[in-house]
C-alpha cells in the first residue's frame, strides 16, 4: 500500500522560502503524478500542483509564479518550494498521489498533511 | 478556473437518516466529479469518481449521481463514522477546484 510522508518546517517567516518534502514508501514512484494541496485553517482545499515522475510539472496559475515541485526517484522523493511568502500561505500542506485507473486528478493517495505557519 | 458549489453548508442529521447534498459547478463538466470525505485533522478520503463510481473499499450507503453541472451525493442510513466534511471537486480542467465543503453532524 502506498504511503506518502511530508516533512519539512513548520514556522516559515514572511518573504521567505517554504520548503516540504514528501516521501513515498509501498510502491514505485514512477508512472504516477505526484501532487501538492494546502488547506489554510478552517478553509477548503487548494490544488498547488503536480509533477509527474518524468519530471514534467502544472502549476496552479494562481501560484505559479511562486511555485516549484520536483522530483528525485532516486530517493522517492518529491519536493515543494514556495517562495516569497505571506500570512495567507498558511495551511496544512498535503502531498498526494493521483489514482490514474480514475483518471486525470483523481486523488486515490494522500499524506497526513502537515502545518506550515508563516510568522516572523 | 471552474467555480464549484455546495448546500447546504452544513446539516444536523441522526444515526439512520438519508442525507443528500449537492454540489453544482460552474460550468458543465460532464461526469468529471469526485466526492471526499474529511474528518477533522485528516487528510481527505476518495469517496466517488466519475460522479457515480465507489472508490474500493468504500461503503454502499454511499453514492452519487449526477451530470454536466449538478451533481449529488447520497448517504443512504447515515452511521456514526460518516460525520465528517464533504468536498465535491471536478477533474475536468486545470486547475482541479473544490467545493466549500458541506460539514455534516449529530443532530
């Protein structure tokens, strides 16, 4: 069964980099997109963006200028950097896989999120 | 983006009741509709895919419905671990967007 594991820290200040890391275990991270969320607190769930195993990557085009995800298959690792941050970049953070059987953003995968507060 | 709707927002119900809520987007999106259940401080679960299709492993009280742009999820005896939030989203174009959720509870 596949599992995702996000790590990074969890206090990030104003105009700086935020920078998450997400580890796969249970299976190969090839052939699958690998996709961030965030959920500000009390708010609904925000698409960030995905990279596929190839390394091509979407962004959400309300973060895009912002926004980097990567890979490295060598670790199962993929990664998130958002930089220039504010007060409204914070929420929990949740790395994903898609469940391509379902299609396109069908999210069958889900890490258990982790909160990154932005504070100076 | 395509905006996408709930209602309500949130509803009482008791232990055997059927639920519906609804979700509408904002423009057609033919069957590209995914249902989530979130409980508090859990990452969100796959209910539903393709508007009406059970993701493995979830129960039968559980279904959807529904095409274009008006779309339902169905909890046909409500039990006690289905208190929870519900997401609606489309997966008919980028980006993938959300509903508001719609937070169901113990009357």
């Amino acid at each position: 069964q596949v599992q995702l594991q996000e790590s990074g820290p969890g206090l990030v200040k104003p105009s700086e980099t935020l920078s998450l890391n997400c580890t796969v275990s249970g299976g190969s991270i090839s052939g699958y997109y690998w996709t961030w969320f965030r959920q500000p607190p009390g708010k609904g769930l925000e698409w960030i963006g995905y990279v596929y195993y190839t390394g091509n990557t979407n962004y959400n085009p309300s973060l895009k200028s912002r926004v980097t995800i990567y890979i490295d298959t060598s670790k199962n690792q993929f990664s998130l950097k958002l930089n220039s941050v504010t007060a409204a970049d914070t929420a929990v953070y949740y790395c994903a896989r898609d469940s391509p059987d379902y299609g396109d953003y069908v999210i069958g995968y889900w890490g258990q999120g982790t909160l990154v507060t932005v504070s100076s | 983006d395509i905006q996408m709707t709930q209602s309500p927002s949130s509803l009482s119900a008791s232990i055997g009741d059927r639920v519906t809520i609804t979700c509408r987007a904002g423009q057609r999106i033919s069957t590209y509709l995914n249902w989530y259940q979130q409980k508090p401080g859990k990452a969100p679960k796959l209910l539903i895919y393709y508007a009406s299709n059970l993701h493995n492993g979830v129960p039968s009280r559980f279904s959807g419905s529904g095409s274009g742009t008006d779309f339902t999820l169905t909890i046909s005896s409500l039990q006690p671990e289905d208190f929870a939030i519900y997401y609606c989203q489309q997966s008919y174009s980028t980006p993938p967007t959300f509903g508001p959720g719609t937070k169901v509870d113990i009357k």
